[in-house]
C-alpha cells in the first residue's frame, strides 16, 4: 500500500474540515431576501467565516438592499469582512467584551418590523461567546459557575441547559426580543444529535429545558454556584420559550452541515487509498480516557477476530468527549483520548490514530489535538515521561508536546467538533512506512 499512515491521518482530518468550512456549505442555504431590510447576528467560531460566506453570497447573487449586521467569534478566529462586524471575545470562559456585544446585537433586532428579517449564524462556542447574563446575575457569577461546570464532567448538554437559564438571550430569547422579524438561523453543528436547541445554545429555538432542570444538573455535579444564581433558578420568573410560544412561528432554523459530513469526506479519503473505512458514530459521549477503552477493545477484535472487518481499515467517530478535571496538567479531550489510547494499545503493531477538534483548539489549549503510532509509549519513556503519569495529571498536553506529536493547525473558523480516526493497518501494509 502506498501510504505513509500518519499523513494519511492527516489528510483525512484535513478533509473533515474542508467539508465543514462554510464557504463550501453556507451559500445555498441563504434565504430569499425579505420586502424590508436583513440584520446579519450571530456567534460561534466559525461566525467570522459564516459571516463572509454571507457577503461574498449577497454580492454573487446580486441581491438587493443593505447588510448589517454584527457577529461574534473567539479571539483570533476572525476575519475580513466589509459589512458585518466581528467582534472577537473570550471562550470557553466569557467575558465583558461577549456581554457588550450580546447586548448590541439585541440593540440590533428589536427596532426590527414583519417585513424585516433577521439572519442569525450560529455555531459551536456560541454559548459563551453569546453572553448576557439575565437581570440580576453579575458577568462574574457566570464566569464562576461555567468554570465549575467546565471542570466537572458535565456533558454539552447539560451545561448549555444552564447557560439558557442564566441568560437572557440563549434558549430562543433573541428570537424574542427580534419579533415581530422573520428569523432565520443558519447552525453548524458541534453538537451529539444535531439538536439546534443545544447548538449555541439555541438563541431562536424553543428550549423544551427548564429552571428545574438546570438546578438538577447542578445538584448532580455538587456545583454550588454564587447565591445570586441559586436565587434566580429557584425564584424560576420567566421560563425560556417553549414550542407554543407564537414568535417562535416566524422563526426557524437550517443546520448546514454536521460532524456526520466531515466523517463521511474523511472515509472518502481513506477509500481512495484502499482502506476501508468504519463510521462508528458521530456523536459519541462520555469521558475521553473511558471512551478510548471501548475503542482500543474494538481494535483488539479487529485484529484477533477479524471482526466487524479485516485490516486494513480505518475507524472513525466524532461527538464530544469531556474530562473531569482531578489533576494539575494541561490537556484537551482529544488529547486525553489519544493518551489513554496509547496506553490501552500498549504499542500493537500496526496501529496509528488521531484525534483532533475541528475547529484547530483541543479544550483551551493551542493545538487541535495529536496523533499517535506504535511507538509513542517507547517514545516518552525515551525521555524519561511515563504516559500513566500524565494522564492521571490530566497532562496529555505535555506529554505530547514532550514527544513532538501535537497537531497544530491554528483556529480553522468551523467547528463540527471532534474527530477522532484510528488506522488499523494489516501486517506487510504500512508498518515499513513508518510515521
């Protein structure tokens, strides 16, 4: 076989984020231009690049009419555009310069009329970058609560689930605040089911949550939040609208592209090189160093049973994983995968892997993940780093930048979240060609 398995890898995650760029995807899901004006709003990481897939389709389609509008990203994933604003702010932990623009962008909506119209792209990050804490919680209350969710395990869910009820923008509240305007989303997905209510935390969708809801999840991680939150999701004043509300009638929502295309460009290219690919999933959950395990014993019956397919092969599967946070290191939740990866495969032969967040930022770190390959304990022992070590201190940060096998890509203004690709290789295939 002619390929070179890591850059086989690469090539293959490469493809999962071209699929995903919105100057491939957002275009033809641009709707008809309304009898008054359209307001471009929205947020995410790849809100920037949305936002110029916007101008350069209004100006290919000759449409007519001004487009304004404002947009928020995460620091250093913007870009150039003529007539909507960026506005870069912090993620995952929000912070004032979000708060200013949330608030803009409802200054923006609501003079709005019937015959207007409300563009809103929306993708993964939007949650924090779309920050505007409800009447009587501090921006710094937020902060803290969000750190401790972050830190505690909690799914993407779970987690946006409390956000909306700390907001007064997130869970279909812009779409309130922009009737009587017709409101269309744009989204692309980074979440497990595509569920756009998840999505940036559905700001124009109907949120079937609830204040109780939200105090569960807190119970259940023993997050104890500033008094003022626990105020305001007991006192439970305005639920977030649920499906019956009648503005939400004029509002509806377009998820352009999802984790399952990037998976199924990624298995085009391992087709072409003649290995068979196997999607497992795109929207696995669950802790990273435990969702390894079940990978490593699929890969254990591949190569002892033949089972569910013969080497070579490629599996593949995407979602997000979390980690809770009990050590000191750096590390994202791909990164923590490939280490515990690496450990359960205790250097099989013929076996290489990847995994990388699609949007170039594994957690909050400055690579998008790593690759590993048979030698990648022998290659940290060689300098004196024990993989266990490291991954009990959450450090699979360090111990891959130890052994020069980050993947660094910078911020790729998408995001359909993690991908993860394992490459199985048979015995004569690729163990000569090396990394």
């Amino acid at each position: 076989m002619g390929y070179v398995p890591v850059q086989l890898l690469r090539s293959m995650f490469d493809a999962a984020v071209a699929a995903a760029s919105p100057s491939v995807t957002l275009a033809s899901h641009l709707p008809s231009p309304p009898v008054g004006e359209t307001v471009v709003v929205g947020a995410g990481k790849a809100a920037a690049a949305m936002a110029v897939a916007v101008e350069e389709a209004w100006a290919t389609q000759n449409r007519q009419g001004l487009l304004r509008g404002l947009v928020i990203t995460r620091y250093g994933h913007s870009a150039k555009t003529k007539y909507i604003e960026v506005v870069e702010a912090a993620h995952p932990i929000p912070d004032r310069s979000g708060l200013n623009a949330a608030r803009r962008i409802l200054d923006l909506v609501r003079p709005l009329g019937a015959n207007d119209q409300v563009l809103c792209l929306v993708s993964g990050g939007g949650s924090a970058l779309l920050t505007l804490p409800a009447k009587g919680i501090e921006l710094e209350e937020k902060r803290a609560v969000t750190d401790q969710l972050l830190r505690s395990g909690a799914t993407i869910s779970e987690i946006n689930c409390v956000r909306k009820h700390l907001s007064a923008i997130k869970g279909g509240q812009l779409a309130r605040e922009a009737a009587p305007a017709q409101v269309i989303a744009l989204a692309i997905s980074d979440v497990p089911g595509d569920d756009p209510g998840v999505i940036a935390s559905g700001p124009t969708v109907a949120d079937p949550t609830t204040f109780a809801d939200a105090r569960a999840i807190l119970k259940r991680y023993e997050i104890v939040p500033p008094s003022a939150i626990t105020t305001h999701l007991a006192a439970a004043i305005q639920e977030t609208p649920k499906f019956d509300a009648p503005f939400l009638r004029r509002s509806t929502v377009n998820t352009i592209v999802t984790p399952q295309d990037a998976l199924v460009s990624a298995a085009n290219v391992a087709e072409a090189a003649g290995i068979e690919p196997l999607i497992l999933s795109d929207s696995m959950e669950g802790e990273s160093k435990d969702v390894a395990l079940v990978h490593a014993s699929i890969v254990r019956q591949i190569l002892r049973r033949g089972q569910p397919m013969r080497p070579p092969c490629v599996l593949l599967s995407g979602g997000e994983t979390t980690v809770t946070i009990r050590g000191t290191g750096r590390g994202g939740p791909n990164t923590e995968f490939l280490l515990s990866l690496a450990i359960a495969l205790g250097g099989t032969r013929g076996v290489y892997a990847i995994a990388c967040d699609t949007d170039g930022i594994d957690g909050s770190e400055d690579n998008a993940g790593a690759v590993i390959s048979p030698d990648t304990l022998t290659k940290g022992e060689s300098t004196g780093k024990n993989a266990t070590d490291f991954l009990s201190n959450n450090d699979a940060y360090g111990f891959f930048a130890e052994i020069g096998d980050l993947v660094m890509t910078g911020p790729t203004r998408t995001n359909v979240n993690d991908f993860r690709a394992i490459l199985i290789c048979a015995p004569t295939s690729c163990e000569h060609m090396g990394d």
